[in-house]
C-alpha cells in the first residue's frame, strides 16, 4: 500500500469504471445506463412507426454451406451451361418451352393427380435468358406479383472459400476485416437506439444466437425452441417461483470481476429475465399452427403455410417420398423456426428475426431436377412463397408491405462438377430479396415489361453476362462465378432504404459503406480489386 | 455540510499470485445520507475485501465498519469530520487455490469434492505432473466389475402418510430384497421396534401380512440369495407396477400417523437390470427409488457392446453414453479433455458415415451401428495415441487421415484424378479435404496456403477410399474386399457375398487405379494468371521470425506409379504437420482450450510488439520445434506443458473466465455432487443417455460424433450463451435437483419439470457427508457448496450470492417466513428440500456457466 499517492479520481477512471458498474445493475434494469452512453433515439427511423403506426421489419434466412447458385437460377441463355461443365447436375431446359418471349415467369402446378415437383425442367424466367429451378417454383407467384428480387453473382472483394471466414464477413458486413467483431443487423439494432427501449429487437430461432445478431453493448435474443422457453423453480412445496425467483433475481444482482465473457452473460441473463414473458404471451404450439394458404395451387387440398406435421405438408399420410409433399419431411423443424420468426415480427415489436437453413455444402451427389440440392431449394421457394401469404393474409403488427425477406449465403460453388458429382467452394451466388415493397417484375399497361427483377442474370444486364467458355461462368481463375454485385449494397441498401438508417448511420452499420474505392453505392470498375460492380440496386 | 474528501488508493493489483495484501482501486466515494460510501473495482479471486480509514494522510489507518456488497461499501457511522482517507485492502485466496480450481476446470471437467480434497492434499503440481503421464493412472473403467452382485442398503425418512408399503419395479424384472424395517423417527439406530412384520422374510409371506398382485404374482421368498437369516425376498414383476393393484404391498398394523416422522430401510441386491426398485408409502410420505444397477454406473457395457464384432451392433447412444461416463469418472480427466478435443478438431460426422453406408448396400438398419464403431475406433486410436509419451500431431494427422469416418465425412471417398475416356482429361478431385486440411486440421485459414495448393494437394488424396477388409488386413489398405465368410456354404454367390455375410470391418482401402499420378507443385508462388511457378517455392512469412522465417516450404511430389502413389498423402502429412503455420493454429487453439478465448492468429512474432497471449503462443510453438527432451517435433505433451506452466494459465483473471460448453456444463454439474460414500456409491448418479439427448441437444444442439459444419463446435462462450440456451441450462439443474426430491407435497406445478432420466444429485447426503456436525450451519452449508461450485471466485467476491444462499437456508419454501436452516435434522425431508433448492439456485448462477 502506498499512502503518499493520494488519487484523484478522473472522469475518464470513473468513465472506465461505471460502465462496468451498469452492466452489473438488477437484471432487466437496463434504463439504469447513464444517458451519455445512451444511443440518442433521434437518427433515422429504424424501428420507429411510419405514418400507419406500423414499423418496417426484415427477416432474413442464412442458407449455410454455400449454396450453388447457377443451379438456382440458371443462365440458359449461355451456350456453356451443360453436359460439358455439369454432365450429373445440369438442369435442363423444357423443350416445349419458348426462351425468347419476355413476360411473366411459368408457374407449373401439378394439377390434381400429379406430384408438387413434377415439372422436371428449369422454370423459364420470362427474360429470354434465365430459368428457374423446378424446386423453386413457388417463387414464381411472388415474381409475377412483382415482389421479389433475384439478385445473382452475389459476394464481395477477394472472396474467401473458406465457409467460416466468408459466413463471418457477410454476418459482419466487414469482408477481410478481422478487427469487425460484432453483427451487422446487431449493429442496425443498436445505431436504431431502440435496444433502449423495446423488449425485442433482433430475434433469431436457432440453436445459438449468429454472428449478424451478436455484439457487445446490446443482448439479441435468441431461442432454440419457443415452447420450452421457460423456468422451473427449485424442490419446493409451495407453489409458485417466488422463493427461487427472488433469489435467482438477488443473486444475480451481485456485482462481479470484469473477466472475459461476463459481460456477454450477464447481458444474456438479463435478455432471458426480460423476454420470458413475452414469449410466455405468445402461441408457438403445434396447434397454434393453423395459417393455411389461400389458394390450391396443386389441386388437391392447400398447403399449411408452415408444413410441420406430414399432415400439414399438404400429402395426408405418406413417406418421406410423397409426391404431395411441398416441402422435404426433413424441413419441418426449420419450418417451425421460420413459423416463429413470423410470428415475432407479428406479434412483438422486434425489428430483425430469421433463421436458417444448413446443408448447402453439396461437395457430392448434388443431385439436379432432385436430389439433395433440390430439396433445400424446396424449402426457400415455399418459405417465400409462405411467408408472403402469412404477412398478406394475418398480418397484424406487421404486414407483407411492411417486411422485406432476404436470403444470404457466404459464396457460389465451382461451375464445373466435380469427380463426386458435385460441386466445390467458389465465389459469387445468389440472393432473394422478397416482400411487399420490393421492386420486382413489372409490366406497362400493355403487357410489356418494364421491369425484371432479375439481376446480373442477362445479356443486357449492366454487369452484362458474357456467354461461352471463356465467358462469366469461367471469370475467376477458371471455373467460378466472379461477382457483379456486393452483398453490401444490397444489404445497405435494405438497412437504409427500407429499415429507415440515415445514411450516417449505414456508414457505421456497414464500415466503410461510403469508401469511394469500394464503389458499393455507385458502382463501376474501380471497385477495391477492379472487379466491375453494380453498386446498390433499385430493390426497394 | 459539503465534505471535500480525498481518496487514497493504489493502483488495482491484479494477479493474485501469493496470499498478499492487494488493493484494489477506489473509482467513486461521495456521502449517502450523510454516510460515506465508496465503491471500488472488485479484484479477482479475493477471499476478504476490508475498507481502511484515516483521518488524516499518513495517518495510522483503522478497519473501519460498514456493509460492504458487490464493491460497494457503505459506512455505519456517519462521517465525522471535514476529510477522510480511505483504503481498500483485499486478501486474495491463495494462489494454490485458484491453480487447483483452475485445474479442474480446465484439464478436467470440473471440480468432484473428492477430487477438490485430493488436490489439496497432493498439491497442484503433483496433480499436472499425474495428468501429463495418464498411461501413470491406474484405471480399468472399461473393464466390467468383478465383484458381482453385492448387497446395497437405502435408508428414507417421511411421513405416514398411509399404512399401506408398496414394491415394485418400473418395468419387467426380478430383484432380491432383505432386512425390511420401518421406524418412528427420523433416525434407526438398530433397537427401535420394527413396525413391520416379517421384515427379513424368514417366515412365510402368508404369515404376515405381504400380499402379492397380478403383476408380482411370481414372486416368493428364496434362499438363492439371502442378507440375513436364512431367507429374503425375491420380487419379480410381469409388467411395471404402480400402484397398489400392481405391487407387492403390506398392511401395517396398528396404523401410522401422518403427523409422525418414520425411517424405512432395506437392503436389494444390485444386478444389471435396467429396472428401478421403488418402494414407498401409499401416498409418497415414505418413498424412494433407486436403480438396481446399484448407482454406480459403468462404462463397461457399453465399451463392450460397441467393441462387439457383431456388425451393426452399438449404436451413437451406446458411444455417447460411453463418453460421457468417461468424461465424468476417469481419473485421466486430462486425457478425456484432450480426446474430446481430437474429436472436435479433426470432426467427422457420424449420421453421413450411415447415409453413406447405407448408400452403398449396407442393410440401413446396420448402416448406424457401423458408422458408430468407427467414430469409436477414431476415439479409441486418439486415446491410445495420448498415452504415448511421446505422441506428436503427426501421429494424430496420421489416425484422422486414415480413419474411414474422414473419408467418408470429406467426401474422398468417391474423388478420383485417373483420366476420364470419355473427356480424355484428368478428373476433378473433390477438394473438401484438402481445403479442411489446410484450414482446419493444420494450418488454419489463409495461412500459408492458397486456392491453387488446395487443388493440388486434392489430387493426392485421390484413391482413398473406405472397404469392407478381412478382420486380418484392417491395416492393410491394399487389401481387397473380404473373402471370409460367415456362412460359407450358401451357394447363391450373391448372397454369400453380401455385406452381411462377411467377416471384417470397414477400414481404409487405397485404390491406385483412382489416384491422379501426375507431379504436384505444392506450396509453390503463382503468377499473375494463377500459373504455378515451379521454381519459387514459398517460403514462410517475416513475422514468425527466427528460427522459422524464410524456410522454404515448398514441396513437390513427384510423378508416381503403382500402388506407391499411396506416399502422396503421407507426404503431404509430414509435410505440413511440423510446419510454423501448424504450430500457430493448434498452440491458438489448445490456448483457447485451456487458457481463455481471446488467443488470435497472425500475431507478429518478429517485432518488439508483445502481448502475453502471443508470448504464450509462440513459446508453445518453440517447444513443439525444439522440445525441452529432445524427441521428435510435434509433441502434444511438451506443448501443453509450456500452457498449465505459464503464468497467464495460472492468473487468477484467466480463471473461470471461459464458459462451459453444453458438454461441460452437463458433467461438471454431475461432477460438482459426486462424492464416493463408504458403501461404494456415490452422492450423484449420471444418466449419460438421458444427458446427451437431453441437455446437450436442447442447450445448443452439441451432439456428439455428429456434427454438420467441418470446424467442430466452438470454444468460445458467445458460440453458446443466448436465452434460449440459458433457459434450458437453467430448467436442467433445476430438474436435476428436484428428481429424488422427497418432498412433503409435491405442487402440481413442480411435476412439469423436464425429465432427467435417472440422472439424480444428493446434495444433502453431499454436505452431511462433508461437513460432519457442521451441517446444521446455514454458512458452513453454504459456504462449502459456493467453494465447491466456484472455487477460484474468492468469498469476497461472493459476499452478495452468500447472503443469498444463506437467507435461501433460512426460509421455509412460500420464500417469506424465517425458518432457521439449524432446526431443520439432516437427513429430514425439510433439510434435503433446503439444500436441494440451494443447488439449483448456485448451478443457476452466471458464475456456474464458467470454467
């Protein structure tokens, strides 16, 4: 001890110090922060009712393990797609089927007596160049609707092939920047400052909370299974948590060493203490699951919108083979996730919730019309295709015109197929961007089309699509997809143009957004490897 | 009256490495009605926070009173004067115990509190030294008892609530049963009048009042196995009984009071049956249930069932209940830390190994059973490999390469480079193991490597595939499909060459016929166009500095022939296992293991610039180069010595600042209550199967053996912690602390809870056992669990959660009428209810999700 060094505590010590003190307050006592470290609550318009009372929502669907997007949606207009580059899992083209007429996209249903998926060819797009998969058929109602994008050659400057690295910088939103620790929806979160204020904000339904909803100064919450989500209590013979509820409640409030990880925990319990009630109020059962589409678009009887039960899979009984099946036996379980992502964005006031699909990592037996490709493309079609009906037709805090559904994926597969009939890690893929606000398809008065929805997919694209062997499927060192567009401008543009960010604040979201070299708003040649880009799109 | 104070302080001293004074730092003093109060930055690991005062500076200082919670210290008496000077002094806990706490939690699986009472005894360096030599540690867990079937005794406490006793089994089964005696009071202390008749069966059932159902109606007194006398009981039941229309029961005359306390105590023989023995009081007053296997659990059976060569025998539940039980019980604790971390690193997934096997003929309903063995036998090799002294990574890269759950899970298995007739070009490998090689077994992502060395070092796999060997050739991979039959009469060639007519195992077999023979430039620079330049090898980076900087790693296999193309993969292998880029990623991630989670990669070695981490880092890479007993590179032992040697292993910032993952959580909260009685038992009975599918599947989804994603499940804390996963942590222990609760009333409420299988904790029968006399004293109770639970925490850091726990003790369950902890007798159902809820709380704390 040295007593000849009086201190004088500084701002900047106490500063230090009272966050720490905050993070150890009561349990849900988040309105005890100090206001300086308070996020002000007057940027933008994130989370804050527009003009109906109603506020602007996001879900999003990860698709990990690299999805291959040329067999999504497919270049038919390039001569070299086919047995050449995928002689195991090209998808082919329906020879009754005119390519050059522009117009809506074909929506082949299997009328009463077929199966859901019989249509064995690639769906033609109606922009005379591409199709798409027959997996994906039900995005072809929300295309003609003119409510879905589809963004392709999708990634971002000197790409990583690893699935880790490259989940992690489209989660940050900060491609090869290691020092980016933190989500970029955690981040539109917090710069919305309405961590402060709403219970939910950024809601994810699987097993652990992802990186795009993880950071340090705000908990996201995330739940593995919504009907579970509640305490016990202890041995009591009394009933009633109170004992244990207080205790928990006391013990908890204890103020503790600042040591890695207890900040992130005590935010946890403090994200765990304030949500249980919420999710108490809400019905996430099996038989709360009662949204039934509004249309039979096969013939037979309509699909559940969330197929979690072989019953609700549209098929009555039947093996995992029924050809009724809409969805994948495999799929249910995601469906109820996606179910209650839904529902929270409908019910609660979170602003971002999602989920996501795994399984993409198709290194072999890929599989074309079916196969293992083909049934998690399955899933996205009708989980498009689903949700617009449930925020169409039960909307409530939220509806279609309200939400936008985006599906990410770190990187594309190699053109060429591999010796397993399958496909490696390579570059650019493919996004969806879907939701009542969405500028899609269009058509003038007389049927003309004045819009495609199609992006970085055609001839006459601004990022044009270069045919033959030597052309935009052979780009990257010879057998990837090189990208057209940067996951960034469409994810900013999202954040901005549709959540409400102002633009200061998508430059904080997306580091580096407005960096003239990385051309993400503007687009052009001079991106930061020279790779010509499109910038931002007209999405919404 | 303004009072301009002045603060005494010294910096915050922040290793507690011996037991002296520190003194932490005062960040904000003012008064608070007229009281002085200061809050200060709580130090770690302190065992006593005390709060010195001078009037003046220089002055003599003097404890002064107050209350002092969570770093903030109120005064009892209001200030006295216009200055004040103040000190706060901490006595951290002493270094051995934060280095024994650490320990177990971090080269075991948690602390026992038989274990936390051996350390102290050997001391902490006795225990590293035994940990680093397991091959040193007698132990035969799989290795199935001797002893046979002995006779257990079980003792309860209730009250009457019925004068009518029940026994049953929860299924099918047969037991033996002896010594039946029922007493007033909560004690038997061997004289007391037995209230029931006939309690040792040597009179016939008749005689007394015993009565037998439907469902027990086979059973009879016997003299195969006896206690005492000359005769006990035999139970056996037809069907699960439940009630008293389907037990064996007994009328007992005159009748019990359900005001009266009374103790019932048997004996059972333990057997291997999977039955549990129930026997109670109509209306649960006096009840328990106990499995026959006697509560000791054994990982032997399942050892044995999945070591079977029956094909499709085992199964992934016998595998995860194997590792489980070794994860709790083995005293090789470090050895059990070090397997699982194999088999997370080098991760195969167990459900594509079936789909596969299924895939290629193998009947699905023994594709599982196979796919199970091999990720057995990969856990078996792993485990053999560690008990060498002398173990190195290359041997470890060696057992994965060559393990057909690799071959399979990265899809080598159906890569071939040979010329394809039709396109008259080499066929594309598949690049998925070549890439995790490089990026997640070896040399960690980015590191060394690039896009052109990935399709490279592809081609050398090709060929590698997986077969059905002769039992005889399994490590022979030029070996062809099995020719010895099981039935080798059958005439139909078909038949007799099915799969399941063969005698053999699935093991590696390398087809030269596959393989693309052509030269690979290894690690070479590429030109602009991607071109390989054969004649610039790369060479390591400036930053690993001396001695690795500037080596040429480039390596070229050259253009092969014939079955030795087989050297292709071995030679990638010692190429790249003794490499710099190796070193760093395995010592970055054995430091996230057992130091904390901020270790980096890409750290500079070469400047003046240092961090602790990176010291620590590179110093494991040096004795992984040079070690210290000049053997061979890469040994796994000297590396992990340089981290439980080091100072930042040993801090006590470093302690408990790493999160338990699913895994760990589950067995350290059956470790924390497993204490060995005298009779053999222990104080806390694992059901691995129940544990597995149970929390480990709900908090986060970790099942074992069969992970998806190639980079294994995190170690970091944020990989696991979310609401929805702290919830299930917290319905877990608090499940597990109700089951074998013998509560006076069971509200409807609390029958909701999860089912833990038959996964029990006996808390009290813990603190009774520890503490002697002492058990009856609210903080000597308390203070023993929070010692046990977070033993590198420091009382003084607890002093919150203590008042907590004790005012827990001392209130009866509505949580607002006093009920003082030292009236209630242990061993009573009120004292088993108080402890049990005082477990569930402590394992409910943040504090218990650390290690």
């Amino acid at each position: 001890m040295n007593m000849n060094s009086p201190q004088i505590l500084s701002r900047r010590s106490f500063l230090g110090t009272t966050t720490g003190m905050a993070a150890t307050a009561a349990l849900g006592c988040l309105t005890n922060v100090p206001l300086f470290v308070q996020k002000a609550l007057a940027d933008g318009t994130i989370g804050r009712p527009g003009p109906d009372g109603r506020v602007k929502k996001l879900l999003f669907i990860f698709l990990r393990g690299a999805n291959d997007g040329l067999n999504n949606v497919i270049p038919h207009g390039d001569d070299a797609y086919g047995p050449l580059i995928r002689d195991n899992i090209q998808i082919p083209v329906d020879p009754a089927q005119t390519w050059n007429v522009r117009g809506r996209a074909l929506f082949p249903t299997a009328g009463a007596t077929g199966g859901t998926y019989d249509y064995p060819f690639s769906i033609p797009l109606g922009n005379g160049f591409a199709g798409l998969h027959p997996s994906l058929k039900f995005l072809a109602p929300i295309y003609n609707a003119g409510e879905l994008a589809m963004i392709h050659r999708v990634g971002y400057p000197r790409q990583s092939r690893s699935h880790f690295d490259s989940q992690n910088y489209w989660e940050t939103g900060a491609p090869r920047d290691p020092m980016v620790k933190d989500g970029i929806l955690y981040r539109a979160m917090y710069e919305s400052g309405r961590t402060q204020v709403n219970s939910l904000t950024g809601v994810s339904f699987q097993s652990s909370l992802p990186l795009m909803l993880r950071g340090s100064r705000a908990a996201m919450t995330n739940i593995t299974d919504p009907t579970r989500y509640d305490l016990l209590g202890v041995p009591n013979n009394v009933d009633g948590n109170l004992k244990m509820a207080n205790a928990l409640a006391a013990a908890n409030s204890a103020g503790f060493v600042p040591k890695q990880n207890r900040d992130m925990l005590q935010q946890q319990y403090a994200n765990m203490s304030k949500t249980l009630d919420i999710f108490a109020g809400l019905n996430f059962s099996e038989a709360g699951n009662t949204f039934v589409d509004d249309e039979n678009t096969d013939g037979r009887r309509p699909y559940h919108l969330f197929p979690t039960t072989n019953d609700k899979n549209g098929g009555g009984p039947g093996g995992t083979g029924n050809p009724n099946y809409v969805v994948p036996t495999s799929a249910y379980g995601f469906f109820n996730q996606l179910k209650s992502a839904a529902l929270i964005l409908n019910k609660t006031d979170a602003i971002v919730a999602g989920t996501q699909i795994d399984g993409w990592d198709t290194h072999s037996n890929q599989g074309g019309v079916t196969g293992s490709h083909a049934n998690l493309l399955r899933r996205v079609g009708w989980s498009l295709y689903a949700l617009r009906k449930y925020f169409k037709n039960h909307g409530d805090q939220c509806r279609w015109d309200d939400l936008v559904v985006v599906t990410l994926s770190e990187f594309g597969r190699t053109t060429i197929e591999n010796s397993d009939n399958g496909t490696d890690h390579a570059e650019a893929s493919v996004m969806y961007v879907a939701g009542g606000g969405v500028k899609g398809f269009q058509t003038n008065a007389l049927g003309a089309v004045t819009r495609s929805g199609i992006f970085n997919c055609g001839p006459s694209d601004p990022v044009a699509w270069q045919t033959g062997m030597n052309g935009t499927m052979f780009q990257s060192t010879g057998r990837y997809l090189q990208r057209a567009t940067d996951f960034r401008s469409v994810m900013g543009s999202l954040v901005r143009d549709h959540l409400g960010a102002t633009q200061e604040q998508l430059n904080r979201i997306i580091p580096g957004y407005s960096v003239a070299g990385e051309r993400l708003q503007s687009g052009g040649t001079q991106s930061a490897d020279g790779v010509r880009i499109t910038g931002e799109l007209p999405l919404v | 009256m303004q009072l301009p104070r002045t603060l005494v302080s010294t910096l915050i001293g922040v290793l507690a490495v011996s037991a002296q004074q520190i003194t932490p730092d005062i960040h904000w003093f003012g008064l608070t009605n007229g009281r002085p109060e200061l809050r200060f930055q709580l130090a770690p690991s302190v065992q006593e926070y005390r709060i010195r005062h001078s009037e003046s500076p220089g002055g003599a200082l003097s404890n002064a009173s107050g209350i002092l919670s969570g770093g903030v210290w109120t005064g009892t008496n209001a200030a006295s004067g216009p200055s004040g000077f103040y000190q706060v002094e901490a006595s951290p806990l002493p270094s051995e115990t934060v280095l024994a706490g650490a320990l177990l939690n971090r080269i075991a699986y948690g602390p026992t509190p038989d274990e936390l009472d051996r350390i102290r005894q050997i001391g902490t360096s006795a225990y590293i030294a035994e940990q680093l030599a397991p091959e040193g540690i007698a132990e035969e867990l799989d290795q199935p008892a001797d002893t046979g079937p002995i006779w257990r005794k079980v003792t309860v406490t209730g009250n009457g609530s019925s004068s009518r006793l029940y026994m049953y089994l929860d299924g099918p089964g047969d037991a033996y049963l002896d010594d039946f005696r029922l007493v007033a009071g909560s004690v038997d202390n061997g004289t007391a009048a037995n209230l029931l008749p006939n309690g040792g069966f040597e009179s016939p059932l008749g005689t007394s009042n015993w009565r037998l159902t439907a469902n027990s109606a086979n059973s009879a007194r016997t003299a195969d196995y006896v206690r005492s006398g000359q005769a006990a009981f035999h139970l056996e039941m037809i069907a699960a009984g439940s009630t008293g229309t389907d037990s064996v029961y007994l009328d007992i005359v005159p009748s019990l009071s359900a005001a009266q306390t009374y103790t019932l105590s048997f004996w059972y023989l333990t057997s291997s049956e999977d039955s549990r023995l129930v026997v109670r009081l109509s209306g649960s007053g006096v009840s328990v249930t106990t499995p026959l296997s006697g509560g000791i659990e054994s990982p032997a059976p399942f050892f044995r069932n999945l070591s079977s060569p029956v094909m499709g025998s085992g199964g992934i539940g016998t595998l995860r209940s194997w590792h489980l039980l070794h994860a709790i019980q083995s005293r090789r604790q470090l050895a059990e830390v070090v397997r699982q971390f194999l088999e997370n690193h080098f991760v195969t997934q167990y459900s594509k190994t079936s789909e596969y096997l299924d895939n290629i003929g193998l009947p699905s309903e023994l594709a599982p059973g196979e796919a199970a063995k091999l990720e057995f036998r990969e856990n078996l090799a792993w485990r053999r490999a560690f008990l060498n002294p002398r173990c190195t990574f290359l041997d470890l890269l060696r057992i994965s390469a060559e393990s057909p759950a690799m071959i399979i899970y990265l899809d080598t298995v159906g890569s071939r480079g040979d010329i394809n007739t039709a396109t008259r070009t080499n066929r594309i490998a598949n690049e998925n193991y070549a890439r995790e090689l490089c990026e997640l077994f070896a040399f960690g992502v980015d590191n060394g490597y690039d896009q052109g060395d990935i399709v490279q070092i592809s081609r050398a796999w090709t060929g590698w595939t997986v077969d059905y060997l002769d039992t005889n050739q399994v490590s022979n991979p030029f070996a062809v499909r099995s020719t010895r039959y099981i039935n080798a009469s059958l005439t139909n060639a078909t038949e007799r060459n099915s799969l399941t007519n063969l005698v053999g195992q699935w093991s590696f077999r390398y087809r030269t016929e596959r393989h693309d023979p052509r030269v690979k430039w290894i690690f070479y620079e590429k030109g602009s166009n991607g071109t390989i330049l054969t004649n610039a090898p790369k060479t390591v980076p400036a930053r690993f500095g001396a001695p690795w900087a500037g080596r040429n790693y480039g390596l070229r296999l050259a253009y092969g022939s014939g079955t030795n193309n087989i050297q292709d993969g071995y030679a990638v292998l010692a190429h790249m296992a003794d490499q710099p880029f190796t070193q760093e990623y395995l010592s970055v991630k054995l430091c996230r293991l057992l130091v904390h989670d901020e270790f980096h990669h890409g750290y500079d070695f070469s400047d003046d610039v240092h961090t602790p981490e990176e010291d620590l880092v590179h110093a494991c890479m040096m004795a992984w180069e040079s070690p210290r007993n000049g053997g061979p590179k890469g040994q796994v032992r000297e590396v992990l010595r340089v981290i439980l040697e080091s100072d930042l292993f040993r801090s006590s910032l470093t302690a408990s600042s790493k999160v338990r993952t699913p895994l760990e959580f589950g067995v350290a909260t059956l470790r924390a209550f497993r204490s060995r009685r005298e009779d053999g038992t222990f104080t806390s009975v694992a059901d691995p199967a129940n544990l597995s599918d149970g929390l480990m599947n709900r908090a986060g989804r970790m099942r074992l053996f069969d992970r998806a994603e190639p980079d294994g499940y995190p170690e970091d804390g944020s990989g696991w912690i979310s609401a929805g996963t702290l919830a299930e942590r917290l319905r877990f222990a608090q499940s597990l602390s109700l089951a074998g609760a013998n509560l006076v009333t069971t509200p409807a409420a609390r029958s909701a809870s999860d089912s833990v299988g038959s996964s029990r904790i006996d808390p009290a029968g813990l603190v009774m056992l520890k503490l002697g006399s002492s058990a009856t004293s609210a903080e000597a109770v308390a203070d023993y669990l929070m010692g046990l639970l977070y033993p590198t925490e420091g009382a003084g850091n607890l002093a919150t959660i203590r008042k907590v726990a004790i005012d827990f003790l001392n209130t009866s369950d509505n949580g607002s009428t006093a009920s003082a902890f030292s009236t209630l007798l242990p061993g009573s159902r009120n004292y088993d209810g108080r402890v049990r809820g005082l477990a569930a709380l402590l394992l409910s704390t943040p504090r218990f999700q650390e290690q």
